[in-house]
C-alpha cells in the first residue's frame, strides 16, 4: 500500500513539474512574440481608406470598426470550447489562451484538454505545432514549410477578432466577387494564398475559406464566424468553428467561444 501511494505520489510530481515547465515555456515563447511586434496602436483608421474597396469589404469595416480609431498593434484572449484530436473522435473540451502580433505576423496558442496540452505557433518567421501528452511527452512536433503557410492561414482567418489587420496593407490585395463575397489575396514574404470570404447583408464575416495544407495535399479548409459583439469599441465574432470540407463531407474539428480579449496591453501586466 505505502508503495502504490509513493508510485502515485511521483507520477503527481512528475505531471506538476511537466505543467511548470510547459508554462514557463509558453511564457517565453509570449516574450518572444512581444519583443519582435512593432507597435502601430498610434496609427489611426479612417473610412477614406475603403475608397475604391468591393462593397461588401466596404460594408464590413463600416460594420467593425470606427472612424479615427486605433490601429490594433497586440491582442490577448482566452477561449472555451470544443475540439477534435482526430476528424473520427468525438469532441472533447479544450480551454485556450492566444497572443497575436498584428504588423509583424505572429501568434501563439496554446490549448489545454484533460490529456493533452497543444502549442500552435508562428514566432520569428517560423511556424510549430506541438503536441504533449500530460505536459510531458512530445507526440506531434509538425515544422517546416506547409506548416508555416497553414499558420499564416490560422493568422489571417483569427484576424476577425483585431479586424484593423484586414485593411488593405502590403501583405492584404481585396478584390471584388460579387455583392456578398470577395477574395482576400495574402503575401508575406514566401507565402501567399487566397481566401474566398463572405459577408451578409449587415456586414460579417461570415466565412473565409482557402486551400491549406491536409497531411502533404491541400484541402479547401472552412472557418465559420458568428455572434458578433462589440468589445473594446470593435465587432468582433466570439464564436467560430473550422471545418475540412473533403470528397468524404465536411468535417468540423474545432468550435471556440471567445471569453476574454485585451488590445494593445503590454506584457508586463497580468495575463488574462
């Protein structure tokens, strides 16, 4: 008996000390992403900047954003939800905690279920999914070229929670599809793709679809946006849900709700 407590007890230190350590190691990769942003939030949005936007792109910054208010430079959130490890499993809850760089593209999330804790990254031009299970064993450590296009992806679709990193920029080309969609044309250094995005008649996103990387093929890859709320002065979606869409159907993997989001707060203060 006073064995199996002691086998216990270790594991318990064991998985402690895996969650220490892979908290201080998100915290740095934070400091990272923060020390390479460039600071824009004194750069102020106008609605002259839509001249000569399609309509519906028009509508939706007409929707979201002010006049004459601050560019968005960082954002913090946390999110619930729901997840899937696998496109055959059955959901399972994941809580999230995410930080974007907007003029310098970079983020970093990590999601926390019962099991497994997942890192998904792009920091410094360099894209990482890493996958541990209880914190301590390292079973997905994806790196390289489509995984940095697929991170971008992730960037550009999550840009609808800090949507001043939609305007038309040196990375962002509009161009009109018609009253209710439009392709979102992204370049950043080596990597470029397309979106299809569509808008309703009020002026959401209400999708963004785009061709990413599936196990070495591209497969069209869906985000769903929904139950826009007005948060720190910006529309934002709190809801969202991503979706392959395959020959075989569509298959939803990840369905988030947004519960907490700060802009532009250094990181010096506390974390959400």
């Amino acid at each position: 008996m006073i064995l199996l407590l002691m086998i216990i007890g270790v594991l318990l230190l064991v998985v402690l000390l895996g969650k220490i350590t892979m908290f201080l190691k998100f915290k740095n990769q934070v400091k990272v992403l923060y020390s390479n942003a460039l600071n824009i939030s004194d750069k102020t949005y106008t609605i002259s900047q839509l001249n000569g936007l399609p309509e519906p792109v028009q509508r939706y910054f007409n929707y979201v954003l002010k006049d004459g208010m601050s560019y968005i430079s960082l954002v913090r959130l946390k999110h619930n939800g729901l997840f899937k490890t696998n496109l055959k499993k059955a959901f399972i809850n994941i809580k999230g905690e995410q930080y974007f760089s907007a003029q310098k593209p970079q983020f970093i999330w990590k999601g926390t279920t019962l099991f497994f804790t997942a890192r998904d990254s792009f920091i410094a031009d360099n894209g990482n999914l890493k996958v541990s299970l209880f914190n301590i064993f390292t079973v997905v450590d994806g790196k390289g070229t489509e995984i940095n296009e697929g991170e971008m992806q992730r960037w550009l679709a999550e840009s609808v929670w800090f949507p001043t990193n939609l305007l038309p920029s040196e990375n962002i080309t509009w161009i009109a599809i018609d009253e209710n969609s439009a392709k979102l044309s992204f370049l950043y250094k080596e990597i470029s793709f397309d979106c299809i995005v569509t808008f309703n008649t009020v002026g959401e996103i209400v999708t963004m679809e785009t061709q990413r990387f599936m196990t070495n093929k591209r497969e069209p890859w869906l985000c769903k946006m929904e139950n826009y709320k007005e948060i720190n002065g910006v529309k934002i979606p709190v809801s969202a849900e991503v979706i392959w869409k395959l020959k075989a159907g569509d298959f939803s993997y990840a369905k988030f709700k947004v519960t907490a989001i700060k802009y532009n707060q250094n990181i010096s203060k506390r974390i959400l």
